[in-house]
C-alpha cells in the first residue's frame, strides 16, 4: 500500500469533512475524528473505536495520522517540563518542549507547547545552537500541528490537561518559514486554540513582521533585541545589518497599534557582552519608547562558544537598571546546567539533564506565563 500523501494534522474541519463525504461517510464523523485526534488519548484511526472498522482501514489509506513519530522524551523539574524528539518522514528531528503550569490561588493551570518552525536555522545568532546548525529544512504547517498535538498525546497519557498554551521559541526562525507558520496558526484555531494564547517569537524580520500584522490573528509578539544598539546587535543578531533598530522599532510599534497586543523583548543576557550598565540604560529607553516588557534571559551555554551568563547578581542589578518593565527568571532549578532553548546541537555536547532547561527561557519568555516578575 503506497503512504497517504495528506496529513490529518494539515486538514481544517471543513477539509476532514469533504475527505468524508468523499467517502460516502456523514459530516458529522469529521468531528468525531477531530475530537480524538485532539484528545490525545489515541494514535492511530484504529484506535479510534467509535468509528466503524472498515472507515478506520479507509482513514488509515487516505491520510496520515501524524506527520511526526514520536521518539525520546526527556523530563526534568518533577515531571512539569519535558522535552519530546520527533521524527519527520525524511529522518530529520523536531525538538518540542512541553511545560506545564500547575496554577494556584490566582492562576488557571496551563500546559504550553514549545514549538519549532523550522529545523536548524538561516539567521546564525552568536549565542544560539540552532543558528549554528545552519538552515536544513523549514518544517511544513502539519509538522507544526502535529508537534502540538504530540504535547497533547503526552499530557493525556499522564493524566494532565491539553495543551492550552503555544509558543513559536524552539527551533528556527518562524517568520522565515513564514507560509507555514500561519498556516499553523490558523490550523491550530481551526483545531480549538485561540491565537491569543500564542506568541511568535523573531529575531527581527521587518517586512514579515508587517505581512503579520495584516493577517488579523490576535497572537502576541516577541522579539529578540539582545542588544539596544546596532553596533553590538549587528554582532550578536546578524540579521540587525539587513534590519536595523531603527527600522525594528517601527515595525514593532506598528504592530501593536494594528493588532492591539502588546509587543515583549526578549534579552539574553551574555556576560561582558551585553550587560554593561549602559546597555541596561539603552534598553529601558528602548523598551519605555515601544512600551514592552522585557524578559531577560541569562544565557544558556552552547556548544563551541566561550559565552556564557553573567553572575546571577549582576543579571539583578541589570535588571534593576533597565527597571520595572523587566523581569528576569532564571531556570526552575536547572541553572547550573542550562543549555540552550534550540537544543539539538547541544544534545550531543552536553549532559543529557541540561536539555531540558529549555524551558527555562520559555517561562521567561512567556510573559502571560510568569505569575510573578522576580528581579530585584
Ligand atoms: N528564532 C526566533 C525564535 C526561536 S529562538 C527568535 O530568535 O526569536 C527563541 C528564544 O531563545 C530567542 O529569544 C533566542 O534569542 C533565545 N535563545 C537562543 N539561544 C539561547 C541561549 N543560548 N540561551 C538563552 N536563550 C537563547
Ligand atoms: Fe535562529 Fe532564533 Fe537561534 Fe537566532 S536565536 S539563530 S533567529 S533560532
């Protein structure tokens, strides 16, 4: 039997249900279908017992049930945080990150899902082992579903909660794999996740920062500045010569004042880089001018690269000088062996807990994550 060629993880719910009334099946399978999917708590359509058996062989021939096999997990900070290996069709791996929120008196629980967009990545960024894999492949929309459906197959399996939460933070340049990752996000409404509850992360493409704004998709931005002058931020983020802050700035106003969501700057802080106390001045000044919140990230180590976090006392009195709008959090526990957020390069180098503090810059980065900012 040759492989379906359509993935079910790529098919909105109108999609699913001409490929039913196709097959002479009444729409209202198409929810069924989607229910379980989502659910988590089957794998394949012939798990899938409220269908008769002969459409779950007809299923099984026309679609795919995933686009990514599911391969290693690996779990740290007592089970909240794990990070999932996934394998495409081609062999190549997809790292997910999973997170979990308990909540509390004033929180509502949440489970985030730390996505990747594309595998390695073109923007090369000093600091970062997914910029040092270079781009191999950008990951098509069903991948990007189906990573966030993974996160759901693993929560139910343990008894927790569906993913309320999605981030674009792991691997890759979302906004460079910009067709795709909008086609996810629709996807993923279409599936039942509000775009609200997602944030796209960019190390600074202006146009497509636009072309995002002009969607209408209520999502939250994020941008990686790292630095708040050109001269050093053209060293850490090389894409800063093509688009310079100036440049950045506008187009992070412009989406703010178009969509109504607040734009958040992230930061890794990168000791005796970055952490002078004027480039905490040159930050708060940036931040008021956009009126963003800045998250500040001691970096994580890599591979290959001398860099590393300052002490956590001087990321507090940097955060202290850029002010109230940064919060800083360092990894649940996990700081003394954090490695980076984009980690399949660092697998291979590091001990094998360190992976999983990729969580760490996520919780950061997640501002509607944090319950409290910690600086200070
Ligand atoms: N390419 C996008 C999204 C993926 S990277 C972007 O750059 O925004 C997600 C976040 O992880 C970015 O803010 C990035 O700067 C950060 N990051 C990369 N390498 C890191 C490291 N070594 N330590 C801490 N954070 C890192
Ligand atoms: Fe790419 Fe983001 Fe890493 Fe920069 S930080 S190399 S943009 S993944």
């Amino acid at each position: 039997m040759t492989k379906p060629h359509r993935e079910l993880g790529g098919l909105t719910l109108a999609d699913l249900q001409a490929v039913l009334v196709e097959l002479g099946q009444p729409r209202y399978r198409a929810t069924q279908i989607r229910e379980q999917a989502w659910s988590g708590r089957v794998g394949s359509f012939q798990e899938m017992a409220t269908l008769p058996v002969a459409l779950r062989h007809e299923l099984e021939a026309e679609l795919c049930f995933r686009s990514l096999e599911i391969g290693a997990e690996t779990t740290a900070d007592r089970g909240l945080t794990s990070k999932l290996l996934l394998r495409g069709h081609d062999g190549e791996e997809v790292e997910t990150v999973l997170i979990r929120h308990p909540g509390g008196a004033a929180a509502r629980p949440r489970n985030t899902v730390c996505v990747s967009s594309q595998i390695g990545c073109a923007i090369g960024c000093l600091f970062c082992a997914t910029g040092q894999l270079g781009l191999r492949r950008n990951l098509t929309a069903a991948e990007i579903v189906d990573q966030v459906r993974a996160a759901g197959h693993i929560w139910a399996a343990a008894g927790s909660g569906p993913p309320t939460n999605v981030v674009f933070m792991g691997m890759g340049e979302p906004l460079h794999n910009y067709g795709p990752v909008v086609e996810a996000i629709r996807l993923l409404q279409d599936w039942g996740l509000s775009p609200r509850h997602m944030v796209v992360s960019t190390s600074g493409l202006v146009p497509e920062i636009d072309r995002l704004a002009a969607e209408k998709l209520p999502v939250r931005l994020a941008i990686s500045l790292h630095a708040a002058n050109d001269l050093l931020r053209d060293r850490l983020v090389p894409l800063n010569r093509r688009y310079p802050l100036a440049e950045l700035k506008a187009a992070a106003m412009r989406f703010s004042a178009s969509t109504g969501r607040r734009v958040s700057l992230e930061y890794v802080l990168i000791a005796n880089v970055n952490d002078r106390p004027e480039d905490a001045v040159a930050l708060r000044q940036l931040a008021a001018s956009v009126r963003a919140h800045v998250n500040l990230i001691p970096m994580n180590p890599i591979p290959n690269s001398e860099l590393v976090a300052p002490p956590q006392r001087a990321c507090r009195e940097f955060a202290e000088m850029v002010g109230t709008r940064a919060s800083i959090r360092f990894s649940r526990g996990e700081r003394a062996t954090a490695a980076c957020g984009q980690l399949r390069a660092s697998m291979a180098a590091l001990p094998r807990r360190s992976a999983l503090a990729a969580a760490a810059h996520i919780e950061l980065v997640d501002g509607e994550m944090s319950t409290a900012p910690t600086h200070g």
